[in-house]
C-alpha cells in the first residue's frame, strides 16, 4: 500500500479499496497500457473498416448501375437489328418467326396497360376503403387483426396467386362472361389488383394515421359526421401519402410477372378488349427465357429492349412517388 | 336574426347520418372482402393439394407420371439457394446499414446511396434476372447454378435487409454509444460489442422476411434459364437446382388437373415454410421488443 | 476501508496537482458559440462542481473534457485544455487513451442491455483484459466502489435493467470505476433518480474522492455545496466565477452568481 501511495500518478490510484478484499493488488490501467503497447495493430481494424463498409454500401450502388448498363447496352445491340422507330411505334409484336420478326412493343405496352388498369380499378377502391375502415372506424382489436392478415397476403408469392388466377378465377369468370378465353386480361388484372391492394391498404393507413388528432376533433365538435370527418378532413390532408401509394401499387402491377405469365396467355395484341389472351412486357420476357432461345440472337436481346422499357415505366412511377411524398409532405 | 336555423340543420341530419352508417358498412365490407379472398384462396389451394401432400410428396423427384411426382429437389434446391442468400444478403446489407447509420457523413454520396436503395427497392424482379443473366450466368460463366441464383436473390432482397438493418440500428439508443465511447472503446469495438447485439433481433426479423421474399421468387430465376424441372440433386454451388415456386410454376403451366394439384400441393408446403419464417419472425420480434 | 482511508490520507499530505488546465477554451456548435474563453484549474482529489442555468453550457464543457464533444457533428473548438498537461484538443491526443484515463458518468442511467458483469467486465474486456479470475476481481472491487455490491451480488448474470434507476445509476459508476480511472466526470448524475437513490451517490462521491478526481455538474445548488470542494458558476457560456465552494454560496463575487443562488432565474 505504502509502495502505491507514494506514486502519485494517473493509474497508480486503481488501489482504492481493493486492499480490503485482496491481498494482491494490481492497476487496472497499468494492465491496460500493457496490452495497448502489445498490440497497436489493433487499430487497423479501426482503420479498415469504414472502407469495407463502404464497399458493401457501393453494392446496392453497383447493383443500379449494373441494371442500367446491362439493359443499355444489350438494348444498342438490339437496335443494331431492329430501328429505334420500329421498336416504339410499331404496331405488331411478331418475334418468332422464321424469316424476320416484328418487334414492335405497343402490344407489350397495351398488355400491361390493360392489366394495370384493372388492377388499379380493383385496388383502389378497395385498398381506400380498407385503409379509411382501419384508420378511422376500426377498434384496436380489430386492427391488430386484420393488419397482419393483410400483410398476410402480401407476402404471398406471385406464383400462387398466378395459380389461383388460372385454376380459381377465370374458371368463375367464365361462368359470368361465356365469351371470356382460358387467358385473358381480366383474371390477371383482379389477381394483381388483389395482391396490390395491402401494400395500397397500408401505406395509405399509415398516411392517414398520422393525420393529428386535433383535426379530427376540431370537424367533429362541429357536428360533422365520422364519414364526412374521413372524405372531407382525413382524406384530403392525407392525399399525398395516398396518391403516392397508388402510384407504388400501379409500379408493382406493372412490374408483375408470374401472374400474367401463368393467366395472361402470349398473343400480344392492341385491342381494347379485356376477354381474348394477351401478352405484357413481363410475359414476354418470361416466355423468351423459358424457351430455348439462342444467345446473342435478336430475340434474346429483345428481351433486353423490353426490360429497359419497363425499367423506365416502374423508375418514372417510383420517382414519382417520392416526388409526390416529398413535395406534398403534410406539415401537421 | 339567426343564421343558422337549428331546425334545418336537425332535418339535414338524418340523411347525413344514414349515408354516415351506410358508408361504414361499405368500408368494413369491402375490408372483409379483402380477407375473405385470402379465406378462398388458401381454402382453394387446401382442398386441392392436400389430397397429394403426403411422406412420398415430399421425398420423391419430379416425374412425368403426377402419381409419382414429388418436391424434393426443388426443396433441397430452395435450401441451397439459401445457403447462398443468406450470408450474401445478410453481409451486404448489414455492412450497408452500419455504413449509412454510423460512418456515413451527410454529404450528397450517403444521400446517392440512401435513394439509390429505395428505388432499386422499386425496381420488378424480373429486371434483377436480367441483370444476373448477364453478370452472373453469362460474363462471370457461373451459369445457370445455384450460385448465379443465389447472387441474384440477394441482390433483389438487398434493399429489404438494408432497410430493417438500418432501422433496428437506428432504434439502439446513442446513450449507449456514447457509454462505450465513455470507457475510451473505439469506433468499430463499440459496435460490434453493443450496436450490433442490441439490434440482432431486428435485423434477424428483416433478414427472415428478406429470406421469405427470396424463397417465393419466380420471375428472376425463370429469365436466369433455372430449370423448371431437374431430376437430380446438386452438389456443388455450380451445380443447377430447381426451387419450389419454378416446380409450382411447371405444374402450373401444363393443361392435366392432377399437375394443378400437385401444384397446389406444392403450394402448401411453400406457404408452410413461409409461415414457420415468418413465426419465427414475429416472436424474435416480441421477445425482444422494447429492451431499453 | 481503513486500508483506503489511510493511502486517502497519505495522498492529502501530498501537494495537490492540476489534473486540468483549461486556458481561452472557445467552442462552437456551427455558428452558434457555447462556451466563451473559458479558463479553469481543477485540482486532483477533490470534487468540482459545475452550477449554472440550463442551457449555459455545463454539459457541454464536461463533454469537452473527454472529447466526448467530438459526437457531436460541426463542433469547432479554438484554446486548449490541459490534461496532466498535455493538450487533450490536440489531434494527434488519442481519444481512446484520454477516456480510459477520465471516466464519466451521464445524467440518465445508461447501462448495457448486458448481465450486471457483463456492464462492469466491458471497460477492462474492450481493453484487452481477457483474464477471467483478473475479471472477476475487477467487477467485485468496482461493484464494492460504487457501494452497490451487497444489492447485486446473488444476480451478477441478470440483465442490468431488472435494476432500480438508482441501482442502475450505480452500476454505470461500478462500470466506469472498473477501468480504473484518473478523474470521473459526471453529468447530472442525480438528476434522474429519486431523493434516496440520490442521498446514496451523494455519499458515492464523498467516497469516491478519496480516490478520483470527480467533476459533477448540477442543477442542484444544495447538492453542490454537500459534496464539492470547488465550484464553477457558468452562464451563457462564459465562467463568471470559480473559488472554494463555501464562498461561493456565503458570499459570491459576482452579483449574477448571487442571484441565481438566491433563485432570482435559473
Ligand atoms: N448538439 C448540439 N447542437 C447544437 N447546439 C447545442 C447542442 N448541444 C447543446 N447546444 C447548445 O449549446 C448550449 C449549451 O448547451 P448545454 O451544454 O447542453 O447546456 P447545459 O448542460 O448547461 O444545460 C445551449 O445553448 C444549447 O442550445
Ligand atoms: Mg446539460
């Protein structure tokens, strides 16, 4: 003790009272500037590791950029066979033929088209209305039900509902429309419209639940009605919370593939009519990559031009979405 | 003189209310529409499936003959497929996540990084097939194997795990930061010690999910050429292997209604998996809810 | 205890040294300026107490202390403060080093999500001390400092927040304690428990300076004058008087450091 006590230095005081429980004394901090001589390697790690983190943070970086450059350039190969203008305004989408094939993309575009627009008209009315219920009538308890039900069924795979599609409702819709084909563009759409509508259901919930309770108050002390406190107070202060989850649930219609590929049928065409077989963009990718389509032949890069056509479709809908949430951002 | 006659207001009343509780009923049906599909969808798939889901189901390979068909490569092709997607997803998005929540400064590139996430996050999955077509099965010559497949998926589930990787960082508490900081630990020895075990449960919930979301896929495995039907087994990463949702699909596409059952047999036990994933999930989720 | 006391005793014969000379110590957040050449001399082996209203900068000078400050993003400082003389504000003083040798306990009781031992062993562990039997005498020893041993003894496996704010106010100190450290800097450390829990750290610290030199800040003028040698009033960012603790509180220099000890604002 005596010994320590006369050192009157940093680290020398780590003696405080240990002298009543054991005999032998020790610092804590001369062990620790023992190890820190040994070992100064240590600090590489710290050194390191930021770099290495910040590759793992350029993949998903990397990711977007191999997207990019993957379709451009496998699409200027493509454009190397078919012109620029054939491709966009061309009215007959015709690859597989023996001599040489038409590509031009409208009927894929109209496909998706038709599709999508089914499954808005199923998704939003019904994703509103599930997510007013769940924002503003709904009980706690009933909420902590259906919620996760709805998440549920988002997170069902696409293929089962493809199945569900082909083998569950065409064959009801059939019985209703007789003229209605196998495949066709209405079973699809309310199947995709069914799996967009949570993700509508909740991200607008979500939107409409941060809506502050005050205003909710301040309509009904006036005397209006729950109903009208929804349409006319909730709704129009949540817009673009809304808006932006239409235009997310629209993206990933667009974007679906398996259910059009096993419902939709493969004959792409530009008719208005929602009965007959048709084929979106997805599909048609689909349909390529099953068969057995040689490398480096105009049909396999076709596949590329597609895929960069929807690429562009889903990126304006995503920016747009952003931009709406940014832009609009409700200041409560 | 007034200008509100209550009386008016009381007679405009009525009809306001009933449309009011009329309005209700149409949200709450329309809700309940909603599950009742969900009702009739797994109801659907039940009642056609289960007549096939047996021991022999399970173990056998696919065959020509629907009596003799089975999933049991496209189930060891799925557990393969994790293999990969899993360490893959889980470094990448963890290492991401702890980049963007504790290195990264404010500046334009962490704000590059954060939108570019988001919107790959948007991007269909079918394009990250065409994205592994080229790099993984093409340039890198992986082809059409467990590895090129397994790469792909955990691109496509990236943005996922990043996502809730960044979240559950963001939710431990910086008092415990600056704890250890306060006992002179560093950087990277604070958040390997009290950062990432404080946020394990949530990244394991995000990173089941994410696993869940890869196990479903169909779309970017069919453009990477994956066989919709294998009768063998691989047995190295370069092998080919075939997974639930292509075999499901192949039954799917074929007219005879007893591939649809099988199909919806293969369906079912898809689904199983995915709701085991799932309960695992949400009790890591609620055990370790709310510790600080 | 007697053991302790008297090595207490021999220390106080001793000449006392400056652990920290803070000389024209300016600091900004930004634009906006939280500290004003602030100049401070703390002796070793005594307790400093830090008063002012809220707001004037108290934490944010004791942060500085350990460099804790550096968290924060865009804080400049211009001065220099002396730790055993050595500037601490100079780049190249390795921040590690600095905060194994200056503890510091914070206003709200911050433990790990860890086992009572696991919150203790961390400091010595992060530092390469891997020894079990060393650990275990570590965590017993600091555990005894914090006068918090005889409460958690039969549950050193548990997690720390089964504990009491109190208790767990006294475990951050047991863990700070455990690597053994020069000078301890607590920020409010009373701030957020209740009137017994802080009666206990009160007596913590007349303890704990037997051994350490302890800088508390405080928003309770009483607790100042129980425990602290020295005090430093502060007000919007500049020291506007520091001398013995007694005078002080009897009879202040400094016209604004007698209104707010007589409650006039703060
Ligand atoms: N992180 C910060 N960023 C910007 N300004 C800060 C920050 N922390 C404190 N300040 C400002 O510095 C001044 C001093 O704050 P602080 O040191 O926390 O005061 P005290 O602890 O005495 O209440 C205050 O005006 C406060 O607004
Ligand atoms: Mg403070």
């Amino acid at each position: 003790m005596v010994k320590c006590a006369s050192h009157l230095v940093i680290g020398m005081k780590g003696v405080f009272k240990l002298a009543t429980q054991n005999t032998n004394s020790f610092s804590v901090q001369k062990m620790i500037q023992e190890k820190k001589k040994k070992k100064s390697a240590g600090g590489i790690t710290e050194k390191i590791m930021p770099y290495i983190l910040f590759l793992t943070a350029a993949v998903s970086v990397l990711t977007t950029i191999g997207i990019v450059l993957t379709l451009i350039f496998e699409t200027f190969l493509f454009f190397d066979a078919v012109s620029i203008k054939e491709f966009f305004t061309g009215k007959v989408w015709y690859p597989f033929s023996e001599t040489n094939g038409s590509f031009g993309i409208l009927p894929l575009i109209m496909g998706t088209l038709k599709v999508t627009v089914i499954a808005a008209i199923v998704a939003v009315p019904i994703g509103l209305a599930s997510a007013i219920y769940l924002s503003e009538y709904a009980t706690d308890r009933a909420r902590r039900i259906i919620k996760p039900i709805l998440e549920v069924l988002a997170g069902i795979p696409t293929i089962v509902y493809g199945f569900f599609a082909l083998t569950f409702v065409t064959p009801i819709l059939r019985d209703i429309i007789p003229s209605l084909e196998i495949f066709n563009a209405l079973s699809p759409g309310i199947v995709i419209g069914i799996m967009i509508t949570p993700m509508i259901a909740s991200l607008s919930e979500d939107a409409m639940t941060s809506v502050p309770n005050a205003m909710r108050e301040g309509a009904l002390a006036l005397g209006a009605t729950k109903f009208e406190v929804a349409i006319k107070v909730v709704l129009p202060a949540a817009i673009s919370g809304i808006v932006a989850s239409i235009v997310l649930g629209i993206s990933r219609a667009i974007g679906e593939t398996m259910i059009v590929a096993v419902a939709g049928g493969s004959t792409p065409n530009l008719e208005w009519n929602i009965t007959g077989s048709i084929q979106t963009m997805t599909a048609y990718i689909v349909q390529v990559s099953q068969g057995d389509v040689g490398y480096g032949t105009t049909i396999y890069y076709s596949i590329y031009a597609v895929g960069m056509t929807l690429f562009v479709f889903t990126l304006v809908m995503n920016l747009l979405a952003q931009y709406i949430t940014r832009r609009f951002r409700e200041e409560y | 003189m007034n200008l509100i006659n209550h009386d008016t207001v009381v007679k405009r009343m009525k009809p306001r209310l009933s449309k009011n509780s009329i309005s209700k009923w149409i949200f709450f049906a329309l809700t309940m529409f909603v599950l009742l599909i969900l009702g009739i969808l797994l109801y659907r798939i039940f009642s056609q499936g289960f007549g096939y889901l047996d021991l022999q189901f399970l173990q056998s390979l696919p065959s020509r003959k629907p009596e003799n068909a089975g999933v049991y490569a496209a189930l060891i092709g799925t557990i393969w497929l994790m293999a990969v997607v899993a360490p893959v997803s889980l470094l990448l998005g963890v290492g991401t996540a702890i980049y963007l929540e504790e290195y990264a400064k404010e500046n334009a590139l962490t704000n590059f990084i954060k939108v570019n996430i988001s919107n790959l996050a948007g991007v269909p999955s079918i394009v990250f097939g065409l994205l592994g077509l080229t790099v993984f099965v093409r340039a890198l010559a992986f082809g059409t194997s467990v590895l090129a497949a397994g790469l792909t998926m955990s691109l496509l589930v990236l943005p996922v795990i990043i996502v809730a990787a960044q979240e559950a960082i963001r939710a431990v508490p910086n008092q415990l930061r600056e704890a250890s900081f306060g006992l002179g630990a560093t950087k990277w020895q604070t958040i390997v010690r009290i950062v990432l075990p404080a946020a394990i449960p949530g990244i394991l919930t995000g990173g089941i999910l994410a696993l869940s979301r890869a196990i479903g896929e169909t779309a970017p495995l069919v453009v990477l050429g994956m066989p919709l039907f294998l009768a063998f087994l691989p047995k190295t990463f370069l092998d080919s292997i075939t997974v639930l949702p292509l075999q499901i699909y192949n039954w799917t596409g074929r007219p005879q209604v007893e591939f649809h059952a099988l199909a919806a047999a293969g369906i079912i036990v898809l689904l199983f998996m995915l709701i085991v994933m799932n309960s695992i999930a949400v009790l890591i989720r609620n055990k370790f809810q709310k510790r600080y | 205890m007697e053991t302790s006391t008297a090595a207490a005793n021999i220390v106080n014969t001793e000449e006392k040294q400056i652990v920290y000379k803070t000389s024209d110590l300016d600091l900004w957040y930004g634009d906006n300026q939280a500290l004003k050449k602030i100049n401070l001399d703390i002796m070793e082996n005594e307790v400093t107490a830090i008063i002012g209203p809220s707001g004037c900068g108290k934490s944010t000078y004791i942060k500085t202390l350990n460099r804790m400050i550096e968290l924060v993003p865009g804080v400049r400082t211009s001065g220099e403060i002396l730790y055993r003389g050595k500037n601490i504000l100079d780049k190249s003083y390795q921040v590690e080093e600095l905060r194994t040798k200056v503890g510091m306990v914070f206003q709200k009781p911050n433990p790990f999500p860890k086992s009572i031992y696991e919150n203790v062993a961390y400091g010595p562990k992060i530092h390469g001390i891997r020894d079990k039997k060393i650990l275990d005498q570590i965590v017993e020893k600091s555990l005894r400092g914090a006068a918090i041993w005889d409460e958690v003894k039969d549950r050193l496996t548990q997690n720390a927040y089964g504990l009491s704010g109190g208790q767990q106010q006294r475990l951050c100190i047991a863990r700070c304690l455990a690597i053994e450290p020069d000078v301890i800097l607590m920020d409010e450390p009373t701030s957020a428990l209740d009137p017994i829990s802080t009666l206990k750290v009160e007596e913590l610290v007349q303890e704990l300076k037997k051994d350490f030199s302890i800088i508390i800040v405080t928003h309770n003028m009483q607790q100042a004058a129980r425990i602290s040698k020295k005090t430093a009033f502060f007000l919007n960012g500049e020291v506007i008087e520091f001398s013995e603790t007694n005078k002080i509180f009897s009879t202040p220099a400094d016209k604004r450091t007698e209104d707010y000890i007589t409650g006039r604002f703060g």
